[in-house]
C-alpha cells in the first residue's frame, strides 16, 4: 500500500512505498541522494552502497515519476533539519520502479517560476503547475471554496447550477456566442452572469441560493481580468441590504481568520462610504484604505453603497451603472416611477472593496414589473425590446415573486488578494494570456470546413 510522504515520520522503522516524483538527484558516487516528491511533501531518500537499487538509481533523472520501496530510518543526530518537513527522517531505498520517464523539462519548477516567460509557462502549463507557488495557490483556492460551500450549507443555502447555453443577459459587456446547428442563423450566449436565473430561482421559493458560476465576458484581458471568471453568486429572498452585507462579509472574516491567520483584516466591521464620499475624498469609486501599503497581509474592506442608478451614455442617452435589475432606494421611488431627476435616482447597490480592487458587488433588486420597466423605458429600450429580451422576468414578477437581492463576488480577484500575486492568472489553473490566447491548446483555432457548413456559418475574413 502507498504511503504519502507526509506520513512517513509516522513509520520510524518500517518499511513503506512511496509513489512520486524526483525532485532533487544527488549522486556522490558511493552514496546516492534523492529528494522526492507528492502531493503531500517532499523526503530524502538514499541509496546504500551495495543496494540492488543502485543500478536504476543510477539511470534516473530528475521529474522521472517512481515508485520507491524503502525503509524509514531516523537520521544520525548531526544531519537532522527538525524545522523542514521530514528534516529528523530519511528513506533507505531498497528498490526503485520507474513509472514514466522525463526529458529535461522546458524549465525550472524548483523556482516560483515568476521570472519564467509567460508564453513558455502557459504552453506547459502542467508543468509550470508543479512549482511549489502554483501548487499552493491550487490548494488553498480549493480550500477556500470548500469552507465557503460548508459556511452556505450551514446557513440552508441551496446550490444550484444554471446553464452556460442561454441568452444574452445584460452586465454591460460583450457576448460570446455560440451558433446554433439546429436553427441555423440562431444563436445562444454564454452567461455574462447567472443574474436572471438567480432572480428567477427565487421566483421558484429556492429562498437561499449559492453558486460557483463560470461568466463569460468578452472584453479586453487585463491582470485581474480574463475572458471566462469565476464568481461566488448568491440570492436571498426577503433580503435587506444589511443582510446581504452581512452574509458576505461574515463569510469573508470567516476565510482570512481560518485559512490565512497570517494577515490582518484592517478593520471590522468593514467600513461602508457612500459613492459620492469615495470619489469626492479618493477619486475612486473603489478606495485602497490600506493604512500601510508595504504591508502584505493587511487587508482593508470596505463597502460602497449609495450608487447613482443610472450614468450618462456619449449618445446623451441613459445606461445602468451596474446591473438593469437592481432596484432603488426609496427616496428614489417617486423619481423612477416619474421619469424625473434620473441623475439622482440612487440604487439600493453594494460594491465590497479589498485593498482597492472591486471584489464583488450586489444589489436589492427591483421586483416590481411596473417600475422594472420604467427602468427599461429609461434605458431607451422600446416596448418590443422590453417583451422580447426581457419579458420573462417580467411575466415571472407578475406570478408571486418575493423581494429579494443577492451578490456576486470575483472569485479570481479575491484568491489573487489572498496570495498577493499580480494577476489573476496566478490563481487559474489553466488561464488565457493576456491576448485571450490558449497556447496549451492552441485555442482560439480555426474549424474545418464540414463544422462551418453544419452551422450555416461562412467566414468572410480570417485575421
Ligand atoms: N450579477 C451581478 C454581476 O455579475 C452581480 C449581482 O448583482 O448579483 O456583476
């Protein structure tokens, strides 16, 4: 039976099997020196002289994946290391199995790879995810998202899953679309955000809802912007602002304290600045409160509320400032209702800032089809738009819809904060450059023709 490296300290004196790869390979002729390596650590290992091993031990290389049978013996005094992991142990090596051999790879893991040119990283990207730095960030994103489902279940929160084949929804970028083979000159979109199924679900007395969605927005990629995110995504029926608020930040006080003890929330409860106080005191609608910003584990949240509805478009037309569907303040009832001073019409919206990055944001939404198209009307939409791209949620709040609202945070954004890395693609297993390229996969690709004539689809302009 296989034994994980970090549980070797636990079997002084037997004899195990280890199963991993070559980390480090050290051959000093009479003795010869490994370091190996799983998923739960790394051991030294040695090969003695007269050992029937000696002769593969001496063929292999470094990143050869082995099966490793040997005896767990305690080191002299002198060579122990008690602050590493194994430092007081060392594997006696009785026999080796070669499981897959490796050429030299395209380089380094033993680094954290950062000094590594992005295009070779990501064309082996199963390679450069074996460094210690990138193991980690995988980690510890599984983690987080692991205590973040138990913290929902506790709550009775219910997960559910919405389709990426669905129709345009409104975040204010642009569609990826896909054709449809059925109905040639159709075309589905992939979710820019669950929002309407979400909103939808609790028309269906879902209540409480959670997802991990995957959005898609194609707009142009930057560090802690890619082409396809994931987003927590959550609703709540009967929801007030505060409640949301609380749900979110309670749950994120709950990540930083459990899994990164090591950094400091600057402070709590999160500060809440009205929009206009940010931009008239920071400029930005997004403030870095950090009080120290040479400091890598201080972390400063903090809520902005009171947005503005509705911002001005360059046609002298009116556009959403964050999400069509969010309702508004009820001083601004009587002014939606009227068409009337739009400029001040403020939506009940929430935008949670971490050390000057929007982490996520939310709303109370509008639930009332009345003033809902109001907010289309205002938004230039005609009675015709209004019915054919949003008439199902109108009919749906026609049909015992309760209030309701809910939140979406950027989960890339937020594991990027955690590890202090500079991009969001540090925490993705497998990301697009910063050109939306997959060079693993070589994606975006051309298909062939037999794919495009199915589709109904001719390509007048290839680039
Ligand atoms: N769906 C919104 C977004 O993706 C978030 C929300 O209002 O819940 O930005």
């Amino acid at each position: 039976m296989r034994t994980y490296i970090k549980d070797l300290e636990l079997k002084k004196g037997e004899e195990v099997i280890i199963k991993g790869w070559i980390d480090i390979r050290r051959d000093q002729g009479k003795l010869i020196f490994f370091d190996f390596r799983d998923m739960s650590g790394k051991v030294q290992g040695v090969v003695l002289p007269g050992s029937v091993a000696k002769e593969t031990a001496e063929k292999t290389r470094p990143e050869w994946v082995v099966e490793v049978k040997g005896k767990v013996n305690e080191r002299p005094e002198k060579n122990r290391q008690a602050d590493k992991q194994n430092g007081n142990i060392e594997l006696e090596i009785l026999e080796i199995t070669v499981l897959n051999e490796a050429e030299t790879l395209p380089f380094d893991i033993g680094t954290d790879t950062r000094e590594v040119g992005e295009e070779v990283r990501m064309k082996y990207r199963y390679v450069d995810l074996r460094s210690q730095r990138m193991q980690r960030n995988l980690r510890m994103r599984s983690e987080v998202f692991s205590l973040m489902r138990n913290y929902f279940r506790d709550s009775n929160f219910t997960e559910v899953e919405t389709p990426i084949l669905t129709k345009s929804t409104p975040e204010g970028a642009r569609d990826y679309l896909v054709p449809s083979r059925l109905e040639k000159g159709y075309f589905y979109a992939l979710p820019q955000s669950p929002q309407q199924y979400k909103q939808l679900l609790m028309t269906s007395g879902i209540e409480k809802y959670f997802q991990f969605p995957k959005c898609m927005r194609d707009e142009d990629t930057r560090g802690d912007r890619q082409p396809e995110f994931t987003q927590l995504d959550v609703e709540i029926s009967f929801a007030t602002e505060e409640e949301v608020m609380n749900v979110t930040e309670n749950l994120l006080i709950k990540i930083v304290t459990t899994l990164y003890p090591e950094k400091k929330i600057q402070q709590i409860p999160f500060p809440k600045i009205p929009y206009a106080e940010a931009m008239s005191k920071y400029g930005v609608d997004r403030p870095d409160l950090r009080e120290n910003k040479e400091d890598p584990n201080l972390l400063a949240f903090c809520w902005v509320i009171d947005w503005p509805m509705f911002e001005k478009t360059d046609k002298g037309g009116w556009t959403f400032s964050h999400n069509p569907f969010s309702g508004c303040k009820k001083g601004s009832e009587a002014d939606l209702v009227n068409k009337s001073n739009i400029e001040n019409i403020m939506a009940a919206q929430y935008d949670i800032v971490l050390n000057g990055y929007e982490i996520g944001g939310g709303s109370i939404r509008n639930h009332r089809p009345e003033m809902l198209k109001k907010v289309f009307e205002i938004l230039g939409y005609s009675e015709e738009d209004i019915n054919s791209k949003f008439g199902h949620m109108l009919k749906a709040f026609t049909l015992g819809t309760p209030p309701h609202g809910g939140i979406a945070w950027g989960m890339d954004r937020l594991m990027m904060l955690l590890h202090n890395e500079a991009s969001i693609r540090e925490v993705i297993a497998f990301p697009k450059t910063g050109e939306g390229k997959d060079f693993m996969m070589d994606a975006p690709s051309t298909v062939s023709a037999e794919q495009l004539i199915e589709l109904g689809i001719t390509v007048t302009k290839k680039a």
